[in-house]
C-alpha cells in the first residue's frame, strides 16, 4: 500500500482526494521546512512538496520514493538530476495559478502606483494632509513592459489592457505573431523597451543570473515601477535598492526575493520605495484548493499508470 508524505499544510480539498483514494495512506508535516520533512522521507512512496528544499540527501534516504508532486509550477529547489538519476518523476500543477498571480500583479502596479501602503499608515497616523501630496500615480494611459509571455504574462496584458495600458512585450521565445494576436506590441531590445517602459512586470522561470542588473536598471525611467511576482534571483537586489535609494527608480514592488524569509537586515525591507509580499501570489484560497487537488492527483494518477506526461518536468 503506498504512503503518501505530504510535506507542508495544503487546503483541505487536497486531502479530500487523497481521503477518498483507495489503497493508499498519507500523513501531513504542517511545517514548510526541510527539517521537518527530511526524517520522514524513508517509509515515503510519494512525496507532495511545498516550496522547501528537496535534496539529493533527501532523496537518497528515501529508498521507497516513486514519485515527486510539486505543490506549485516551480521545481527549482529540487535536486532534478538526484531524481533523474533514480527515474522518479517531477510532476507539476496545471494552469491553476496564472490568474491569482496574475490579479496579485496588478494589485502590486496599483499598490505601488497608489503608494496604498504609505497612504494606509498614513491614515492611520492621523496624517490626514498626506492626500495633498498628489504623488500617486495611474495605470492608464502608461506602458506596461513585460518580460516573458506564458500564460501569466498574456494574463497580465489582459488585465493590464483594461486599465487601459499599452502593453509591450520582450520573449525571444515566444513569436512576433502570437504576440500582436493579443494586441501587444512585440519588442526585439530589451535595453530598448525597458527605456520606454512606465511599469515593468516580470514573469520567467528562475535563472542562472540576475535578468534585472545593474545595466537594466540604468535603462529605465526614473518614473517607472518595476514588479517581480516571479522568481527573487530575476533581480539584482543590491543594484535595485541602490537604484531606489538614489532615485533613479521610483518604486519596485516585489513578491519574491533572492532569499525566503529575508533576513530581518535585508535592505529592501528599510527602503521606503519597496512594497513587498510574502510569496503569496498565487495562494489564494481558490487557488490553493486548485493547487492542493492538483498536486494530490498527480500522486494517484502515477500509481493508477494515467499520470499526464505534460506534468512530468523530467519526462
């Protein structure tokens, strides 16, 4: 009979599949952490993972592991090659989080546009005068650069597009055709686009360096608003906040960062400029539930040999 090791809280729709399931069984570590999971891994046949670490320690001290279910879309704290080398599989979510990451992105351009944050406190203070600043911004009217174009990115020019915004887009990868087709405007020069760009969104996988450094940052207006809601390494934090700091960037609001949780000295958490999340952009509750049923059938999927092969990260 199989056990399912489901390591972190996920929404209870999640356990109602694997509840109903039969023949196998499953506990939950409530914890999102390596530790917490770690000691349980060898009498685990399959794993349902948060955003903790999975190691090919980890890995090797689990000889029972079969299969691997991400609670997520991103697999870039798991040891790939640790699993390739076992044949276990990595599976992923569906198209269940764009449109939550998606609206979260469009809250942050507000947020930051808005100044929500400094004009909350505000209010709360009893500095009533601060509406007399008129230092909020809009979206209408604006250009919205956004880099990578999946099915976030065309979300967001959706939803971007109704605020009114003209949406340029940078993606080598995607074609010019299927990015007219949303009334976009395709752009070839990152360095280029980035000059002309109001609001600058980020939607790609994790990467080796910084897309966002030094150089990019020089390149923007000292208007524009940058936005991650991707992947922390995307950004060069220490060019950003000195960008901030110097105003030559008016604000950057981040849902992601190099480091989760950011140590209590973290520079960006004492700049002023900076509205930041924890990395819930995509954890509402609706999509937590589609997240938690998702990753849970992928597990009963592999054991019943009906697993998508287009879940499989490492087909």
């Amino acid at each position: 009979m199989p056990h399912v090791l489901i390591a972190g809280k996920i929404h209870q729709a999640g356990l109602d599949v694997l509840d109903h399931a039969q023949g196998l069984t499953w506990e939950m570590v409530p914890e999102v952490s390596l530790a917490s999971y770690a000691p349980l891994a060898p009498k685990a046949d399959a794993i349902l993972i948060r955003t903790q670490p999975m190691t090919a320690e980890v890995i090797a001290s689990a000889p029972r592991l079969q299969i691997v279910s991400r609670h997520g879309v991103g697999y870039d704290a798991v040891d790939v090659a640790a699993l390739n080398a076992r044949r276990i599989p990595l599976c992923i979510v569906g198209d269940v989080n764009s449109r939550a990451v998606a609206e979260h992105t469009l809250m942050l351009m507000l947020a930051a546009a808005r100044r929500t944050v400094a004009h909350d406190h505000a209010a709360r203070s009893g500095n009533w005068n601060e509406r007399n600043q008129f230092n909020a911004g809009e979206l209408d009217g604006k250009t919205l650069l956004i880099f990578g174009f999946g099915r976030i990115g065309r979300r967001v020019a959706e939803l971007a597009q109704a605020f009114g915004m003209s949406v340029t887009v940078y993606d080598p990868f995607v074609a010019v055709d299927a990015v007219k087709a949303l009334r976009c405007t395709p752009a070839a020069d990152l360095l280029g686009a980035l000059s002309h760009a109001d609001y600058v969104t980020l939607h790609l996988p994790a990467a080796k360096a910084p897309v966002i450094g030094a150089k990019e940052l020089a390149a923007m207006k000292p208007s524009a608003i940058l936005v991650n809601a991707a992947r922390g390494e995307l950004i060069d934090e220490k060019a950003l906040d000195a960008a901030l700091r110097e105003g030559r960037l008016r604000h950057a609001a981040l849902d992601v960062l190099a480091q989760e949780p950011p140590s209590p000295d973290h520079p960006l958490l004492a700049n002023s400029r900076v509205t930041i999340s924890p990395h819930n952009a995509g954890l509402t509750e609706e999509c937590a539930a589609r997240m938690a049923v998702s990753s849970a059938q992928n597990i009963l999927d592999h054991f019943a040999g009906t697993l998508d092969r287009r879940l499989v990260v490492n087909a």
